[in-house]
C-alpha cells in the first residue's frame, strides 16, 4: 500500500520565483525590461514583447513596485518617480514602446490634447496599431526567410521564436496583415522596374553617340 500523504518540503529547498518577482531596485528592473523587449530598427522604438492591454499598453506585475504598464515602470527605472496626477506619454504613439526618449510627462489633459491633435488610434496600422505583436523589421524579415514546413524558417519555428501564434506569422507572410508594407515593396518593385528600363533604353543611344 502506498503512502499518498505529501511529502514535506526541505526547509533548504528552493522556492519558484517569478523573474518579475524578483525585481526590487531600479537596476533590476532595468535589467527586466531589456530582457522582456525588442528594438525597433526603423522607427527607434523599445517594444515591450510581454503581455498587453485592450489599448496595446505594455502590461507587467511586480509585487514590490507600484506599476502595471511597461511604459510607467520605464520611466520610473531610467528619468525617477512620477509625480503624482502625472501620465507618461508617448512622443512616437506607440504604446507598446519603451524606450524613454520617445516617453515624456504631462497631464491627463495635455495627453488627450496631443493624442487629439495627432489623431491617435484613428485609420492606425503596422505597429502603431495598440494590439501589434510584430515589427517592420520582424513583418520584413519573415517575409524574406520563411520556407514551408522549414524545421527554422517555417510559420511554427518562426512563431516560437518570437513568442506568437503561428497564424499570426502566416498572415503577416502572405500579407493578410500589415497590407501597408506590402504596399510599399511594390512599389519599390515598379520603381525598379521602371529604371531599369530607362537603362536599357538610355545605354544603347549612349554607345551610338560614343
């Protein structure tokens, strides 16, 4: 017959400690904050990869400090406290970003007249949309490297690298999201193509006169 009681713990044995538990000071919140986001090559923003909000804020849970949002803790760990009363806003309107010199203080009205002013949230797209899980860079890179039922570039392999579901990876490959880039590069290719046209047309006429 077996014994089904527990079997007591060592008063020596260690104890499971989430990574954000952990953080008391300003420098291991700095470090925490490193490691949980990502750089945005482009537009030079820090983007938090760790849970979000509705509004796309980046959302965190330290027991020994007073933030919820990746952005405020951000602040806090590079510029001081926060008066109180005060938002820390964001200069590029990216919500998910980090960095703290896209990140000022203002009132809740200043924030609401400059996300009036620049009109916030309306027709947004790419990675200014507040529930954006990838980057320019990263929408980019799939694209360029993904290889079907590759065992490092396909949709699964690359969604576990970057920490999303892989549907989100093959609608950003085949262009079901992030539509603006795609866009983009085509009309570089028409760009291309069309000088490299005026080449072939111009070289000949240059080699007669010559």
């Amino acid at each position: 017959m077996t014994n089904s009681r527990p079997r007591a713990r060592r008063q020596d044995a260690p104890t499971r400690r989430s990574p954000a538990n952990a953080v008391r000071t300003r420098e291991q919140l700095l470090t925490f904050l490193e490691r949980r986001s990502e750089p945005d090559l482009i537009g030079g923003c820090r983007l938090w990869s760790g849970a979000v909000s509705a509004k796309g804020y980046g959302q965190l849970e330290i027991v020994h400090l007073p933030f919820y949002q990746a952005h405020r803790a951000s602040w806090w760990a590079h510029c001081g406290d926060i008066p109180a009363g005060l938002c820390v806003c964001h200069k590029c309107d990216i919500p998910r970003c980090i960095n703290p010199a896209h990140l000022f203080l203002g009132t809740v009205t200043e924030n609401n007249a400059d996300r009036d002013r620049k009109g916030r949230y309306r027709h947004v797209h790419g990675v200014r949309h507040p529930l954006a899980k990838l980057s320019p860079d990263l929408v980019a890179f799939i694209r360029a490297n993904h290889r079907p039922r590759d065992p490092e570039f396909g949709f699964k392999a690359m969604a576990q690298k970057l920490g999303v579901d892989p549907a989100v990876v093959a609608s950003a490959y085949y262009g079901k999201t992030w539509r603006a880039l795609e866009q983009v590069a085509e009309h570089r290719r028409v760009l291309d193509t069309l000088d490299a046209e005026l080449r072939a047309l111009t070289e000949p006429a240059k080699s007669e006169a010559a």
